[in-house]
C-alpha cells in the first residue's frame, strides 16, 4: 500500500505511518519559528494549517481561503491531528516557510509601498482579496523569484543563511561534509575542531592502509603511527 503526497509523491504507507510522530514534531518546531508562528495571510497566531504548494503555514480560516484559490495555487493541510505528512511536504516547508514566502511574494513591489496582511478575523473577502492579489496576481512578486530572495539572505546575515552549496564549498565539498548537511543538520564551517580532527583521522587510517612504512614515512603523523608498529 503506497501514499501520496499533495506534491505527487509516491511513499509507503507504512514507512510514512512509522515516520507520523517524528513528522508532527518537526512541524511543531517550524512552526515554532518566529516567521512561521503568525498566519501568513493574516495577523493570527497561531499558524494551525500548511499550504504545502506554497510552502506557508496559514491560520484555520485562511486554510479555508487557500481551498478558495483553487488547488492549481495551493494544497492545504493540517498541522494537527492525524494527518499524515510526507517527507517531500515537510522538505516544503522547510525550504520555504513564511518569511521566505513573504519576501517571494511581496519583495517587488514598488519602493514606498506597505504591503500590510490582514488583521486577525478579518472579513474572508478581504483575506481573499490579499491572497488573490499576491498569489494569482502575483502583484507584488520579487523579479528575481527564489533565487534573488536566498542571496538577499545572505547579504543581510552572511553566517546565518550559510545555504548548504556555500558551506559544502567551504569545506572542501568532501562526503562526510555532504551528508552532514544533507541530513540539515547544524553545519559547522572547516576550521571547526571536532570537524578537522574527524578529517586528521581518517587521512591517518587512509594513509596507515595504503602507504605506510615506518621507515620512510613522510606523513606528519608518522611518530604516533610508527610507534603503534604499523606497517
Ligand atoms: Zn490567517
């Protein structure tokens, strides 16, 4: 038995049931950042439903305004409950989120101009109306898309947004390096200690493997290895 996400992916029915409490947390803890708690399209907090599509986390009655927009532009879902998640929704929101989102969305429109959301419980046409006008109007929509937001992020706070091609450059781009950041976790830059001596030992069994000869050893780490007494 397979599911399948809103964004067309195809999974397990059981690897997805198993991943159900872990996917709740991480929901828990994006929508616990502080662009991600106030709706998206409104001033409530907090943020109980997600547009997927989107990549936003919305309030329960601006979920109701995404349904209005027609699921071409947004596939909503509930944080709450027993839905069940699927990892291509969770990397969504997790590449996205509501600050991002806001910058797509509203970063292009005129010098000047205050874009301001809704306030909480607002009347549903005027929540459609700002949803209609940045989503399929697209009225206020950064020139540059996605790829001039990022790079305005790391202008603002270089270490802060440090995207995982940048950090993976930084380093030297090897596949210990790789898989930490893939899995998304904290990355560290190169000169950081524990990163460097986890390389210091690996070239160490590498070398000891290949090319060691105590007689001849060139390697800096040649006196520890050689008074091991191997090779
Ligand atoms: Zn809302």
């Amino acid at each position: 038995m397979t599911t399948r996400s809103k964004l067309g992916g195809v999974y397990p029915t059981s690897t997805i049931q198993a991943m159900d409490k872990e996917a709740h947390q991480t929901l828990k803890q994006l929508r616990s950042l502080p662009g991600n708690k106030e709706c998206a399209e409104c001033k409530t907090s907090p943020s109980t439903w997600a547009s997927v599509t989107l990549g936003v986390f919305v309030c329960m009655d601006c979920a109701q305004v995404h349904r209005n927009l027609g699921a071409h532009i947004s596939k909503v879902k509930s944080c709450m409950g027993t839905y069940l998640w699927c990892p291509d929704e969770l990397e969504r929101m997790k590449e996205i989120g509501n600050a991002r989102a806001w910058a797509l969305y509203t970063g292009g429109a005129p010098p000047g101009t205050t874009i301001d959301k809704p306030v909480s419980g607002a009347a549903f046409e005027v929540r459609d109306r700002f949803a209609r006008d940045k989503y399929e109007a697209q009225k206020w929509m950064h020139p540059g898309g996605m790829a001039a937001v990022l790079a305005e992020e790391r202008i603002r706070s270089p270490s802060a947004s440090a995207s995982a091609p940048r950090v993976l450059k930084k380093n030297g781009g090897c596949a210990k390096t790789q898989r930490k950041s893939a899995a998304g976790r904290a990355v560290k830059g190169a000169s950081d200690a524990p990163w460097a001596a986890g390389h210091r030992m690996a070239a160490r069994r590498w070398h000891r493997r290949r090319y060691h000869d105590a007689a001849t050893c060139t390697f800096a780490g040649r006196r520890r290895l050689g008074n091991s007494g191997v090779g």
